[in-house]
DNA sequence: AGATTGATCCAT
DNA sequence: TGGATCAATCTG
C-alpha cells in the first residue's frame, strides 16, 4: 500500500525536496478516475531574491502562494494556454516552491510542465490547495532513488534571471526523462 | 523558426 | 488603463 507524502516531507529545503521528489508518485483523482504517475523531472525556486522565482518581485495575490504553508499546490496559467504545477515548499513566510516538470504515466512521457497538467486534469481550481486526498491531488512515496541516477541542470526559460539563470535547479532522473 | 494565448505586473 | 512580459507547446 503507498503511503502519502506528510506534509513535512515538503518542510525540507527546497532543493532536497525537488530531489527527492523524484521517482515519486503523483496522484491525481479526477471524474471518478484515479491517475497515477512517476515524477521524473523538477526545478526548485527559491527564496526572495531568486530573480527566476515569481517571487522575486514580492508579495502579490498570485505569488502569495509561495510566501504560505509548505504542502500547497500553485497552479499558474503561462503564455496563456498553459498550466504548470508546483508544490509550496519551506517554512511559511519564505517563498520556494518546487516545479513539476516531467512525469510519466501510462507509458507516456510527459516531458513538459503543461503536459502533465492537461494529463492529469489540473488547472486553477486546485490553485491555493493543500497536497492531500482532499484536494484529490498529493504525492505518494514509492521505490527510492539511487542519488547516482539524479542528474541537475540549469533551469529552463529563465535566462532573463542573470546569475540565477546558471544555477543547475533542475533534477531529472538519468534513465527515464527523455528530453 | 514562428504563431499562439491571456493573466499578471508595472509604469503612466 | 495600457503595454510589455512570460517558468510553453505545437506545427511545419
């Protein structure tokens, strides 16, 4: 039986959780149906000054998500047409959350951040939600990661951010993202 | 390589 | 109130 990620799991810095959220289950319960896939890809943002981070302009009603309680879901639209998920990490008040970018799921490699949210039906709704049965979104704890299979890279789409565009908080898994 | 799309943010 | 910007994807 999987057992549900507690939400201290997401307490951790945020960048030992975007690692460790990989292999992962996500789990999705949409229209009756249960969905359920490996998380084979994040990117981490972190703190105040992360200039790649909404956050980094401050507190606004769409980034004040990322300022609460670690465990919640931040679905944002992007380019106007597309959904990305991340989960809130640290403590409240410091705003970091992780990026879910790849996931596979029923033989599918969803390599890109609004394919998993067209996949897994996630759109606003779940926006500002908390990571639980509840919410019919959360994370289960399945086959752990050999740290050796984690490969990091910089992130993607943000070289507007200088400094913070080198830094490599992108993990993915070595064998299964296909990017 | 280019088009698409709309919420959001900041400067007026 | 308006214009610039954006953490993406698809098509050809």
């Amino acid at each position: 039986m999987a057992k549900i990620l507690a939400i201290k799991f997401f307490e951790e810095p945020t960048l030992k959780v975007a690692k460790s959220l990989l292999g992962k289950t996500l789990a999705r319960k949409s229209g009756g149906k249960l969905i359920r896939g490996i998380i084979t890809e994040t990117e981490a943002y972190v703190g105040p000054s992360d200039k790649a981070s909404h956050a980094s302009r401050g507190i606004t009603p769409r980034t004040k998500i990322m300022f609460g309680d670690c465990g919640m879901i931040y679905v944002y639209l992007i380019y106007g047409m597309y959904y990305c998920l991340n989960i809130v990490t640290g403590k409240r008040g410091y705003p970091a959350a992780v990026l879910i970018r790849g996931v596979l799921s029923d033989g599918l490699n969803l390599n890109g951040p609004g394919k998993i949210t067209r996949h897994f039906n996630i759109n606003k709704n779940l926006n500002s939600k908390k990571l639980c049965k509840n919410s019919c979104l959360w994370i289960e704890n399945s086959a752990e990661i050999d740290p050796k299979e984690i490969k990091s890279a910089p992130r993607i789409g943000v070289n507007y951010a200088g400094i913070w565009a080198k830094k490599a908080w992108r993990f993915y898994l070595k064998q299964k993202a296909a990017i």
